[in-house]
C-alpha cells in the first residue's frame, strides 16, 4: 500500500506541474495575442486617418472640382459608413466568450430621414471576441426589421425606389448592412429591405417590413 501510494503522490505531481506548464504557456500564447491585435487596431486605425486626410486634401484640390468630391463621396461611403441617426435599443448574448466582448444580437431603431412619422427598428448579429472587441470583426449578414407608422405620415421630399435610409458598417472595410425603401403605389404602402452587400460579393439573406400609409 505504501508503495501504490507512493506512486500515485508522484503521478499526481506531474499532472499537476504539466497542467501548470500548460496553462502556463496558454497565458503566454493569449498575451501575444492580444499584442497582435493591439498591433492590427493600431496599423488600421493609422491607415484610415491617413485615407481620411487624403480624402479631405482631394476634395480641396480646386482643378479637380466635381471629381474630387465624388471621389471623397465614394471613398468615405465604403470605408467610413456608419448609422449616425441609428439608436441602440438593447442587446441579449448568444454566446460567451472568455476574451472580449460576448456575441450577440443587437437592436437599434431609426426613422426614415424623408419620411415624417415612419420608425424601424432592426435586429442583427454582432461579433464579439478579441477581434470584435477591437473592431476588427466581420460580422454575419443575419438581421430582421420591423417598420412602423408612428404618427401622421408626412414626406418630406421626393422618393426614390431602392433609395438607402440607413446604412451600417459591418466589418472593418468594404461590408455594410442597409436598408432600403420602395413604394407600391398600386395599394400605397411603403416596402424596406433589409440586406448586406460587400464591395465584390453580398449575401442573399433579406428582410422586408411594410407600412401602409393610413391617416393617423
């Protein structure tokens, strides 16, 4: 009995000291981790600000004129889209993560900026982790909308089919998720899509809310 005892005092110190080697080295490996994407937010954030300055000394070059701006436009449109007028409602997670923030679902509302009187509100997928954590992350094309009248219904100016009322950036560069709105006439109602596209390839996952124009 001794001896069986003793053996086992012996295997369970080098477990012991094995899994502290282990974590150990995990430890190592995650700091490295994050001075990498310490490094990537850094590189990024520096070549944006160098994109934007560039931007804005084009767009003052005055024998460019029109070229300059629409070049500023484009530019600004793909790299720094966001949802300005988008208000974040709530979140619930979908999944932890041990670094950085949680996945999760998000839900953000916005009002039609040429429509008077029509609110959406729209839920979608949001990327946690380290790289979402930094902004880095590309996140899926998941999302569901849902437009409402909200008072009288008033526009504002002249619509377009397909016009774009809001537009969010959903990853570093080059993907983003909008909404766009159509009007069928035939029965008078105003029709919003949601969807992602990229610069080369979008995906085919979709949303449609609809809004009857009624007196209010």
């Amino acid at each position: 009995m001794t001896v069986i005892a003793w053996f086992r005092a012996g295997y369970l110190s080098i477990s012991f000291k094995s899994l502290s080697i282990y974590l150990n080295a995990v430890k190592i490996s995650l700091e490295r981790a994050l001075e990498l994407f310490a490094c990537c937010k850094l590189y990024t954030m520096s070549f944006l600000f160098i994109v934007e300055v560039l931007m804005s000394f084009i767009s003052k070059l005055p024998f460019i004129g029109k070229l300059g701006a629409v070049l500023t436009f484009s530019l600004s449109s793909m790299i720094f889209a966001t949802s300005a007028s988008a208000e974040q409602i709530g979140s619930v997670d979908t999944s932890f993560k041990l670094l950085g923030a949680n996945h999760k679902i998000v839900i953000e509302a916005f009002d039609d900026p040429k429509i008077s009187g029509v609110s959406c509100h729209l839920s979608r997928a949001k990327k946690g982790g380290i790289s979402g954590s930094f902004g880095l992350a590309t996140d899926t094309s998941d999302a569901a909308i849902a437009c409402r009248q909200v008072g009288p219904i008033k526009i504002l100016d002249e619509l377009k089919d397909g016009e774009k009322v809001f537009k969010e950036r959903t990853s570093i560069l080059f993907k983003t998720m909008q909404v766009v709105r159509f009007l069928d006439k035939k029965r008078n109602v105003l029709v919003y899509l949601v969807y992602s596209d990229k610069l080369v390839d979008g995906s085919p996952k979709n949303s449609i809310s609809t809004v009857p124009i009624r007196p209010w």
